[in-house]
C-alpha cells in the first residue's frame, strides 16, 4: 500500500533537500563563528535568539504531539509524521546549548563574580543563579524533553510496525504527565535562559508566554510543511481543506494566547508601578525599540487575528501558507524583542548576525528535520483516529479513475 511507503519512497528528493540544508546551515554557522570572534558578545546574542527559536519549533512540535495523544481529532492526524520528525530533532538541539554555555560570562551578567559582589540583589539570587545550578537544570531539562521524546517516537515506530493499539493507550499515558512535565521544564528553561538576561526583573507569567509562543511557531511550521507535502502525490488527494482549516483554527487560537499573555504580563506590571519591574518595559518603550514593540502589535497579533477569521484563508492551501511562513518570521522579531535590548538599552540596535545565524540555524535544523522524516511511513496508518479521519478521503480517491492508494 503506497500509504505505508516511507517518505524517501514516495519523495526520493528528500536527500538532496536534506544535504542542502545541512550544508547551508554549517557554512553560515562557520561564518558566524568567525565573525564571533570579532564580536563575542554580539554573536552570543544573536545566537540565544536562533537558539530559541529553533528549540520552541522543536519542543512546540512535541507538545502538539501530546496534545493530540490525548485529544485525539481529526487535525493531528496527518501532522504526527512532521511532529515526530521534529521531537526527534531534541538531542540535536541538546548539543547545539553548548555555545550557550561556553557563552555564558557574555550573556549572563549574574556569572561574573565583580558583579554578584557589587550588587546586593544577586547576593540574595546566587543561590538559584550560579553556573553550577544553572547547568544542572538544563541538564535535567534535556533529560525530560529526551526521555519523552524517545519513549513516544518509539513506541510510534513499534505502532507502525505491529499494529498494536494498545501502544496508543500507553504513548496517551506518557503525554498527560510529559505535558505537565513540558510546561514546568520549558517555564524554568525560560527563565533561566531568557529572563535572567536581566537578573534583577522577574514576571511571573513569563513562562506561559514562551510556552504560547512556542506553541505558535510549531503550527506555523506544521502548516508549512504539510502545504509541501500536500503538492506531491498521494498527499495532494489525502490532505484536503479541511485539515488545513483546523490547523489555521490552532494557529488562530495560539495568536490570540500569545496577545493575552503578552497584554497581561504587560498591564500586571505596568499597573504594578514597581520600579525593578518596569524598568524592562522602560528602555523598551521609551527608546528606539518601541518600533519593534508596535510592530509586534500590528503584525503578531492584529494581522494575521484579522486574517485568520476567514473561513476562506483557513482552507486555501497557498493562502494559509503565506500567513504561516509570516507567523514564522515575526516570532522571530519577537524573540529578538525579548533578547537584544537587554544589551542594547539606549536604543534599537540590529546587526548582521541577528539575520546570519536566525537563517543558518534554521536551515540547519531543517535539515535535521528532513533527515528525521525520511525512512518512516508518511502517514501514522495504525493511528486510532486513522480510518475515522483519513478512511472517507481514502475511498473517494479511489473510486477516481487511474487512482491507486
């Protein structure tokens, strides 16, 4: 049955996309990093905020999967390939933190003991901010979002292979307790990672903003992805407008998550009036940077909000997709809100390699991405919800003259 073919049989230019990628990817992360070593700092930044971007596409993606796990729904069905793909992109992901850590004493002021012993704030903080404990969270972060990764990756490909549904029933009970595993991890990872850029701000609501956003930057690339695969055969008669209208429906919900989120963190503080915490809004809205703030207003929430409540845009393959690879770029000018002005604070301020290595870590993740899709079935066929969903559409296509699934 063609279904069952892996996803290198039914496209065998996956190889080359994969190689290309790839090779795109390490040159322009060879660039940067002898760019880096001019600029330290600078290229530290600029990669913190490609980082992010790529680990919210990866761990956004294998939240969706458990989502779906417990959910069920027709709109996750023809996303699990893509969504596996990409959970199993993790360990990439672990190994690539490692410029963070070696970058550390640049990004992380509370590292540098002058600065601890000059400020009475970090004195009270260095318990939980000091090298040692810092590293050892994202240790055990990355022992989380692997060992979830690879027990539901893996008892996917058994599913595929044997048919047994009760592995249904056991990847269900993982994701209710990876769940709330994953909005723990990623809430301190946040913290830690972004937040403490600035050591002596704290929101308290920052955790379920990176979590609304990752969760907005996998559906975009789901979309994406599926809009591909969807104009090759035999995808292009089993993805049909309805899944591209509940995919376009999820990223409508998560754009407005993420302007909730954003719009209370903001009102919470700003109403606050204390000092310490205004102080990140500050030199945020009161410099250069409030441009991109405006921005972020009109082209992360108002736009695609606006665009997204047509039933029409939702179903039409090409026009969804414009609006998903949009989604995609803003989130990245959004981490660039959240990461660059706590090292630029007089004003805007945007270097070449805040475009370099956004590009070239991503095309190298893609890379990964295709690598990890390749030589599994393209659609999960034992999947519970399978004949439900995708059955009615198998059947029609079949009674089509010259069509064989």
């Amino acid at each position: 049955m063609v279904l069952r073919e892996t996803a290198d049989e039914l496209i065998p230019e996956l190889a080359q996309y994969q190689r290309t990628l790839l090779t795109t990817g390490a040159g322009g992360l060879l660039l940067a990093a002898i760019a880096g070593a001019f600029n330290p700092t600078q290229f530290f930044q600029s990669y913190l905020m490609a980082y992010m971007f790529c680990l919210g596409a990866t761990l956004g993606c294998l939240a969706l999967g458990m989502v779906h796990q417990l959910s069920g729904g027709a709109w996750g069905v023809v996303l699990r390939r893509p969504i596996g793909a990409a959970s199993r992109v993790i360990p990439i992901m672990t190994l690539l933190f490692l410029p963070i850590v070696a970058g550390m004493g640049r990004l992380y002021s509370w590292t540098r003991p002058d600065v601890v012993a000059a400020d009475e704030v970090l004195q009270h903080k260095h318990l939980y901010l000091n090298t040692t404990f810092f590293l050892t969270r994202a240790a055990f972060y990355f022992l989380v979002w692997n060992g979830i990764s690879y027990f539901l990756n893996r008892w996917s490909l058994e599913q595929d292979r044997t048919g047994d549904q009760r592995l249904s029933r056991r990847m269900q009970k993982l994701s209710a307790g990876g769940l709330v595993a994953y909005g723990l991890t990623i809430t301190f990872a946040s913290f830690d990672w972004v937040m403490s850029l600035d050591p002596h701000w704290y929101s308290t609501i920052y955790g379920v903003l990176i979590i609304g956003g990752q969760g907005l930057t996998a559906i975009a690339l789901l979309i994406v992805v599926i809009a591909w695969l969807s104009r090759r055969e035999p995808l292009d008669l089993l993805i049909v407008p309805g899944h591209f209208h509940d995919a376009g429906n999820l990223m409508l919900a998560f754009v407005m998550l993420w302007a909730y989120f954003s719009f209370s963190q903001y009102l919470i503080i700003w109403a606050g009036d204390l000092p310490h915490e205004i102080a990140w809004y500050q030199h945020r809205l009161q410099t250069g940077w409030r441009v991109v703030g405006a921005l972020l207003v009109m082209v992360h929430f108002v736009v695609p909000f606006l665009v997204l409540l047509s039933r029409r845009v939702k179903r039409q393959r090409a026009l969804l997709e414009k609006v998903a690879i949009g989604i995609l770029v803003v989130r990245l000018i959004d981490l660039f809100w959240l990461i660059a002005p706590e090292f630029h604070t007089n004003g805007l301020s945007i270097s070449w390699l805040d475009i370099l290595l956004p590009l070239s870590l991503s095309a190298f993740w893609l890379g990964c991405f295709v690598w990890q899709l390749r030589g599994r079935a393209i659609l999960p066929v034992f999947d519970p919800e399978f004949e439900e969903t995708i059955g009615p559409i198998i059947q029609r296509a079949g009674e089509q003259p010259g069509t064989a699934l």
